[in-house]
C-alpha cells in the first residue's frame, strides 16, 4: 500500500469508526419503547411505518447523491438532520394528539437516518476501488467501535441511566463523522464520471433492472428481510421473556460485532478464492442456525452464545452484500443501486414488523423464532434457486470474483 494509498485507509477507517457509533444508539429504540410501555404490536407498528418511510427515503436520496454527482453533500445533510430529529425523540414521547406523537416523530427520524449506512458503503466501496483499499478491513473499523459502545451502553450506561440517555449523547457523537466526512479528500465522490448534474431522464435508472443477478438479488433481500428485520427488533422481548433485562441488550450487540471483526479482516482473501454469493449463501445459512437456536433458548446467557452465530453472519453478509451490488449495478447509478436494495429491505421490514408484532401476540416469542428460522431457510432456497436457473435455463453467466 503506498504512503497516500495507506493515509487514506486511515481517513476512511477513522470516518467508519466515528459513523459506527452513531448507529449502536439505533438498538436502543425498541428498549426505550419497551420501557415507557409500547407493546410489541406497537413496537412492530413503529417499525413498519419505519419501513415504509424507508422505501421512499433510501430511492430519493440515491437518486438525488447521483444526480447532484456528489455523496458527500447528501451524506452531511442526512447524518445532521437524523442525529437532531433522534435525540428530540425522548422530549416528545409523552405527548398524545389521540396516539402517541412517536407514531409521527420516530419515523419522520428515520427518513433522514436510515439511508446513511447505504450512502456511506456506496462512498467507500468506490474510494476502494478507485484506490485499491480493503474495504471489509474499513468496515471492521466501525465494527469495532459498534463493539466497544454496545458493551458499554449494555454492561453499566443504560443499566444505570435509562434508555432515554442515549438520545442525548447520540447528538454529540453524531457531530465527529459530520466533521471526517466533511474534510475527507474523496476521490470517488464525483461518482466515476464528470461532475456535471444529471437529469434523470440522462440517468436511465431503468438500466438497473437488466442484470438478471441484480434483480433476483433485490427480490432475495425482500424476502429476506421480512424474517431477518423481525429477529433484530423483538429481542429485547425474548430477552426479558427468558428473566434478563432489556437494558444488557448492548451486551449481546457489542458481541455479535467483536465477531464479524476477523470476518471483515479476511473479505479481501475470501473474495479472491469464492464469488460474493457464495459468501452470501453462507452468511444466511448462519442466520438461519441462529433464529432456530433462539427458539430453545432459556436464559440470558444462551442468548449471548447464540449471538455469535448471528456475528458470524453479519460479518460475511455486511460487506458482501454491498460488494455484490457494487459489482453488478452500471457505474452512474451505483448510489441508486444501493439504496434500492435498502428500499426494497424497507418494504421486507413492514411485514416484518406487523407479522412478527402479531405473532408475538399470539404465540410465544419462542415459536415466533423458530417460524422466522424456517423463513429464512425459504428465503435461502429461492436465493439459490435463482442462482440455478440464471445459469442452467438462461444461460447467463454468474458474476465471478469480486475486486472490491
């Protein structure tokens, strides 16, 4: 890695690490919901309606970063505006007009905050390539700090202080990625190409839908994520269900991203020997293990060994998944590829979180688990189904191994 090549590693490792720990607050939500009396339809009403700003959220400013030629901007406004609408949630909470005002405010937040992850990966994945960084060893910068603020925000801080305390902090450490990204010299802010602004009818984002991996990919990931968003949102009730408290949930987050570190670190050799789907496939093949560990579990204690399947996972399917969609998606629209998938994720999170709001109501949070097991398993099926059919029935190549 040469000196410029290795200053900005450290730039970009530094902007990843600093962005993490805005997102470990995210967690909390359901907590601090939990604790002022939200039910689990309520909490899974909140997140679909989280969801479905989601999907008009992520495409718009996808759209808009590829338009204007510039992520940065878009990235700036959306982490300011996020980071003061989320720290007002805990000031509005107790007023009613008819329905708690949480049903407007938290997603009305959400709009602004949920597509930065995406718009931050697109950013990176093209500095990596443009300056041949290791991008899964970036991302394992802010799976480190993720780690390191979950364990302390589960361990003594909420414990101590309540839920409600993270709202306030999240706005000061939303303050040092705004900082970073601002003064960073990004070389793959101009998109790829000239920095002239686009109309979108010069975008022709209907060249998105004719890669046949690309479209079967978007379609696995809503259907995946109808199952995946539901075992992420209700765990603070299968954690009290099994006599632990809500409030340690930063426990088991803090170590699910310890685990995905080493996974991260080693991306740049597993994509050279195996092709991002694959990868994929085995990422959710833990997921599926995880969801039907979950459904046995009786203790606080068992929860936290089961997490390490879920780290396993995330820390394959984190970077591969943006890396597949990099990959695929033509060189102007690459921001709008990715927050397509995050729109079609949002879409997946709606049903997540009605369905798995009412099953909690009707069945156990154990049953429930084990149902979004077998789902994920289905999900993984027609995954590689599609996977089989490109190639033995259509005769399109699979992508092969991935540089970024």
């Amino acid at each position: 890695m040469q000196l410029n090549s290795k200053k900005q590693f450290y730039i970009y490792a530094a902007i990843n690490f600093a962005f993490f720990i805005t997102i470990t607050f995210n967690g909390y939500v359901t907590v601090f919901l939990q604790s002022i009396g939200f039910n689990s339809q309520q909490v899974g009403s909140i997140a679909a309606l989280n969801s479905g700003v989601g999907i008009f959220s992520a495409p718009f400013w996808g759209m808009l970063s590829d338009k204007l030629r510039s992520l940065k901007k878009v990235i700036i406004f959306t982490l300011a505006t996020g980071g003061v609408l989320f720290a007002l949630i805990p000031w509005f909470s107790e007023i009613n007009i008819g329905f708690s005002i949480l049903f407007l405010l938290i997603p009305l937040t959400m709009f602004f905050r949920m597509p930065v992850m995406a718009l931050i990966d697109n950013w990176m994945l093209r500095n990596c390539k443009k300056e041949n960084l290791n991008y899964g060893a970036l991302r394992a910068y802010g799976a480190l700090s993720f780690a390191i603020v979950a364990l302390a925000l589960g361990s003594f801080i909420v414990p101590n202080t309540g839920p409600v305390f993270i709202f306030y902090i999240s706005l000061i450490f939303t303050i040092p990625p705004i900082v970073l990204i601002f003064f960073a010299k990004s070389s793959g802010d101009d998109q790829g190409m000239d920095k002239k602004r686009l109309t979108f009818k010069e975008m022709k984002i209907g060249e998105l839908f004719k890669n046949y991996y690309l479209v079967t990919y978007i379609l696995f990931t809503a259907v995946q994520r109808i199952p995946f968003h539901g075992a992420m949102m209700f765990l603070p009730f299968l954690i009290y269900d099994v006599g632990g408290q809500p409030e340690r949930l930063g426990i088991i987050m803090g170590i699910k991203a310890l685990v995905e570190i080493p996974l991260m670190m080693l991306l740049k050799r597993l994509r050279q020997k195996y092709p991002l789907y694959v990868l994929i496939i085995v990422a959710t093949v833990f997921f599926v293990v995880e969801c039907i560990l979950l459904s046995f579990a009786t203790s606080f204690t068992w929860i936290i060994v089961i997490s390490v399947f879920h780290g396993i996972g995330n820390g394959l399917m984190i970077p591969s998944a943006s890396s597949y969609v990099f990959q695929l998606a033509p060189e102007n629209l690459k921001a709008t590829a990715q927050t397509v998938l995050a729109s079609m994720a949002a879409i997946a999170g709606i049903i997540g979180g009605l369905l798995g709001g009412l099953l909690i109501a009707v069945l156990s949070i154990q049953q429930f688990y084990f149902i979004i097991g077998i789902m994920l398993a289905v999900a993984l099926g027609l995954f590689m189904l599609s996977l089989l059919i490109g190639k033995k029935i259509l005769g399109i190549k699979r992508p092969g191994l991935s540089l970024v």
